[in-house]
C-alpha cells in the first residue's frame, strides 16, 4: 500500500517540516553532533520498502540537502570556524557574488555594507547575522540561512553584554524581516540556528514570540531503531552463520534505547572488530555499554539461587523476611523479568531495594551478602553515604562538572565508578540526609537506568542492583516538633513495625521532600527490618564468638572456651539493656568486654600463643567478664 514518506522522516524533521512555513526562526537543538539517516528519494517513490536511506556525517549536511530538495534557491551556511559557504540553484550566485546580490537589491544593505568584503563579514560575528538578516528579508530568491554553534554566541545568556544582546536583537529582526512567497505555496525565508540547549538562547527571544520555534533533535526512537537494523543488519559480522532476523531486530530495538545514530554505528565496527556475530547482538551491546563481554546475570549459577536464602541467613540473622525479598528481585533479575510491565524495559537497574528499618540490624550486611552472592567479590558494591551529598552542588558531586569548572577532569564520584564497575551493587546509604537535588537523579537512574556525566559520556545502571537505606520512619516528630520513637521493639510486633515504618516514609515523600514520584518509583520493593529480638541476639552472639574462637586457634594456637551459663548470663548483663543498638550494639559489647578483655588477659599472663583458657561472668564480683586458664 502506497504511503507518505514524509511520514517516515525522523521525528524532529517531521516537526521542522510542519512548521518551516509558519516560523521564520528556528533553534534545533539536543542530539545535534550525531549522524543522520534520511530518505533522499522520498519525493519519487510511494512504497517504503524503494525509500534509500544513506547517512549524513552532520546536521548541516542533511538540512541542506532537505532544503534544497524542497525549493529554497538560496542555501547559505556558516559557522565561526570555517566560516561562509553559499549554495545557489541560480549559478550567478555563490559565496563571492552573495553580497552584491543583496546589496543590489536592498538599499539598506548596500548601505550598511558599503565597501566591506565578504572576507571581512564572516569573521566578524555581528556583521555576518546582519548579513543572514538581509538575505531572509530579500524578496527575489526563497532563502535559507543555517548557523551553527549558536550555543558559542555567549557566555551566559542570562547575562549578556552588549554586544552580545545586539546578536539576539539581530535574530529577532530578522525573523520579523523574513519575506514570504505566496506565488510559492506560502513558503518563507527561514534562518535556522543549530545549539546545544534551548536555554543557551535567551529566554526572551522565544518567550511570546510567535516566529520562532525550538526543536529538539531527539536519538533515534524505536522505529528508527528497527528501520536502522533493517538496513545496516549486513554490515555486522555474520561469518558462516544465517541471521536470526526477527528476534535480533527485537533485541537490537530494545536494548539500543537511548543510543545515537553513530552509536548504532558503534556497534557495526564493534562486532566487525571482534569477530562477534550480529547474533549476539547482546554481547555486542554489552561490549559497547560496559566494556566486557561478560555478563555476571548470566554467569550467575542457578545453583547459588537456589540455595540462596540459606546462605544470606548464615550471614544475616533474624530478617527472614527481608531475606526473602531480596532473593525474589534477585531471581526476576536472573531470569530477566525483572521489567517486563514495563514500556521501556530493556534499560531499568536490574532490581531496586528500598531497606528501612532501626540502625545496626542488618541493612548494609545484607547488601555485602549480596554482592558476595551474585558476584563472588563482598567489593563489588559500591557504597555512598549520603549525608556527604547535602548540600546544593551534590549532583555535580555525582556526575561530575561540565567541562571548563573546577573538578572536571576528576569526573564523577557515582559515574566514574559504576562506569569502572558496571556489574555492580550501588548502595545509597541513609538517602533521607542527601539534598533534594539529589533526587533527580535518582529518578532518572529509576526510570532510565542511565546518567549522563559532566563530560557529556552516558553511564549505564541496567546491569545493577541498587538498594537504597533509610532510618525514616524509626523516630518522628510530636506536636511540638520533639524526635521520639515511633517503633517499640517490646511493644509492636513486626506487622505494626512494618506499617508504622511504611506510613512515616509516604509522609518523608510526599509531604516533607514533596516528591511522590519518587515514592512511586520504588514501588512495593521497601523491606523493613526487624528489631533484633531476644531470641536472635543469641544467634549473633555465638557467631561472633565461634569467629573469635576459630581465628585465635588459627592465628595463636589457643584454645578459648565458653559455655551455655557465660551465653545467657552475658545477654542478661550485657545485651539485654542494649537490643535497640541492634546487632552493631552486640558487635559493640563484645569487642568491649570479650576482645579487649582477652587482650588485657594475654597481656597478664605474659603469653599470646599456646593459652587454654575459659571466659565466665563473676556475679559475686559486680557481674564482671573474666577470663581463667584452664588444663595445663
């Protein structure tokens, strides 16, 4: 069936096209410095499958030949560094005869340029928006002026100098000087400026202006994608092997989200490199994205799944249901359906963890039990306290400062290392004491699975696991703003825990950060921790102990002892009074009483190695930790 190929262009020239005769002044900006893909038959043929889709290297390329195709006599183009180029349907007119055209036709040009010369205009950036300003305001020749590097015309467009404000007034005029052809179906003269940001332009020569227009250039979307694979498929590495067109074509859309052109591009001379077949397209994305053709998902045993709940309980005591969470998110990620309710899966972190809870019961233990899980290595989590990013400037902390500020080439603390690190668990310690501006780019992280650091280099987050901490929800304010506890550990059960802690981090959200999209973004993934109960502090306890009893056979070639009466008098004495400290709170009483006591008694007996001896509670003696020797 016969369609408009005009509706196949890429997103933003479908946009440009739309309004090319309405606006007289265009900004394109965003994904500017890519390459291009665009059908230059689209005028001859109907069927899609006879389009031809060469590729333009730069933008302005393509805007010329797309301005020429559409009838603009006159295309004239310029930048600061290579200065005037004039292409011309009428052979009189080119670069050294633009001027005396204009001026011939144009009292106010011919005045203001008197004896300048063409030499002279182009390096004098006032002098050449004049020119573009009388070239769309003739009325002989339909004409295009496209200037590049407009985001270069000022420091700080909220700041201008003087001369600086005439450049932005020349634009206004121009746009209001630009003629219109009606005997040419309406079209227009039209100027066309090529930046980085819209906000590299001052706000008030868009604001209420209705002859200009911004565009985003946006990366290629999914369509594009697929009509990208369709074409190029032959250039990847394919060696003695047929291609599975159909479900690369689907992995390949899927996986390149967010990618350039020249990205795609990438990926060609990757797999030709390598010797990587477009079959596995995945490793080849994988290469590009993380440097490694390894993916540790994939390497990851389903025997260490299986067994993983028993192992992470030898490590975490008494969070079993905080345990059983985690292995849920880790088996959808093994299994890749960890976003598969998702538009857009292909790019989300692998798992995200919201831990809340009391402090010391097990958060950050958890998170190293899972790295030691998933990547055989306790280091390969990437830990980051938030209260150091509390104030203002902390993004910049993270991605690092755009090019030109102090700190630049020192990158980003987060980018630089999930780059390094890209299989990776990202841990984001107490995310309540971090400044808001933080948050956004939590969100994008949550939402897109990539950052873009200060040197403009995307960093990709798919492969990771992120868990975030918190303590909200622990205490909370009275009505007189007094911090007092909002979780008893004799009083609620780990039901009313559960719930008390849910409602203080919605209230943290929603009415303190007033970002509720940021809630909504950890959906049903909080695990609240437990206190440390009675009956679990036993547990940590013995499992200290048993660790100090193997290293100092090991290490010493002692023999330290204890028994049932020394357990339970020690958490009678010594924890009891001290559960709301958590687990950390028991660590704290046995480096206290137990290693430093042993210490103190190796330093008596005059010995460190070959020692038997028996650690008891003295009660006659204030209840006091004493060591004995015992046997020989």
């Amino acid at each position: 069936m016969a369609i408009d190929p005009k509706t196949l262009f890429p997103k933003w020239m479908q946009e440009f096209r739309r309004f090319q005769a309405l606006k007289s002044l265009f900004f394109l900006y965003g994904n500017v410095y890519d390459c291009y893909y665009f059908p230059i038959n689209y005028q001859q043929v109907e069927e899609e499958d006879d389009l031809r889709w060469p590729k333009f290297p730069r933008i302005q390329e393509l805007l010329k030949f797309y301005l020429k195709n559409e009838g603009f006599e006159i295309i004239a183009y310029y930048d600061i560094i290579d200065g005037l180029e004039v292409e011309s349907s009428d052979a009189q007119i080119n670069r050294e005869t633009l001027l005396q055209f204009l001026t011939n036709n144009d009292t106010s040009a011919r005045s203001y340029f008197a004896s300048k010369k063409i030499e002279g205009i182009e390096k004098n950036l006032s002098d050449t928006l004049s020119l573009f300003r009388y070239l769309v305001s003739n009325t002989q020749k339909l004409s295009a002026g496209i200037i590049n590097y407009a985001s270069r015309f000022s420091s700080n467009p909220n700041t201008l100098e003087d001369e600086e404000r005439r450049y932005f007034l020349t634009l206004v005029k121009a746009a209001q000087d630009a003629s219109v052809f009606p005997e040419k179906n309406g079209m227009r003269n039209i100027l066309i400026f090529i930046c980085d940001k819209l906000n590299d332009i001052p706000s008030w020569v868009l604001l209420d202006n209705p002859l200009t227009k911004g565009i985003e250039v946006q990366k290629p979307n999914k369509e594009e994608r697929i009509r990208f694979f369709k074409g190029q498929h032959q250039r990847f590495y394919q060696e003695n092997e047929p291609i599975n067109m159909q479900e690369i074509m689907s992995v390949f859309s899927d996986l390149t989200d967010g990618l350039a052109n020249q990205e795609l591009e990438n990926l060609i001379t990757i797999s030709q490199q390598e010797r990587i077949h477009v079959n596995n397209i995945r490793q080849i994305i994988d290469l590009f994205k993380y440097g490694t053709r390894e993916n540790f998902w994939e390497k990851l045993e389903k025997s260490k799944i299986d067994n993983a709940e028993a192992e992470l309980k030898k490590r975490v005591l008494g969070q079993d249901p905080a345990i059983q969470k985690c292995v849920e998110i880790i088996r959808r990620a093994k299994l890749g359906l960890h976003s598969i309710d998702q538009v857009k899966p292909k790019n989300k972190p692998k798992g995200v963890l919201f831990f809340a809870g009391p402090t010391g019961v097990g958060k950050t233990e958890l998170a190293k039990s899972l790295a030691e899980l998933i990547y055989s290595d306790e280091d390969a989590i990437l830990r980051f306290d938030m209260s150091e990013y509390n104030d203002s400037n902390s993004d910049v902390k993270l991605i690092g400062s755009p090019p030109g500020y102090v700190g630049y080439e020192e990158g980003g603390q987060l980018t630089s290392k999930v780059k390094a690190k890209p299989f990776s668990i990202i841990l984001f310690d107490e995310i309540e004491k971090a400044h808001p501006v933080v948050f956004d780019k939590f969100l994008q992280i949550l939402d897109d699975g990539r950052l873009t650091d200060g040197k403009g280099e995307t960093v990709y987050f798919s492969e990771s696991l992120i868990i975030f901490t918190s303590n909200v929800g622990v205490f909370k304010k009275d009505e007189f703003g007094r911090r007092i506890p909002n979780i008893d550990p004799e009083k609620d059960s780990y039901e009313d825990i559960k719930e008390k802690i849910h409602n203080e981090i919605k209230q943290f959200f929603t009415a303190e950060l007033n970002r509720p999209e940021i809630l909504n973004r950890f959906g049903d993934n909080f695990v609240v921790f437990d206190f440390i109960r009675p009956d679990v502090d036993k547990l940590i306890l013995l499992k200290n102990l048993k660790t100090i009893q193997a290293n100092l056979l090991k290490q010493k070639n002692c023999q330290f002892e204890f028994d049932e009466e020394f357990i339970e008098l020690f958490r009678k004495y010594y924890i009891k009074d001290n559960l709301f400290m958590g687990g950390r709170g028991i660590i704290n009483r046995i480096e206290t009483y137990i290693k430093n006591g042993i210490t103190r008694f190796m330093y008596e007996q005059g010995l460190s190695e070959n020692l038997r001896f028996k650690v008891y509670i003295d009660e006659s003696d204030n209840n006091q930790v004493k060591f004995q020797c015992i046997g020989d």
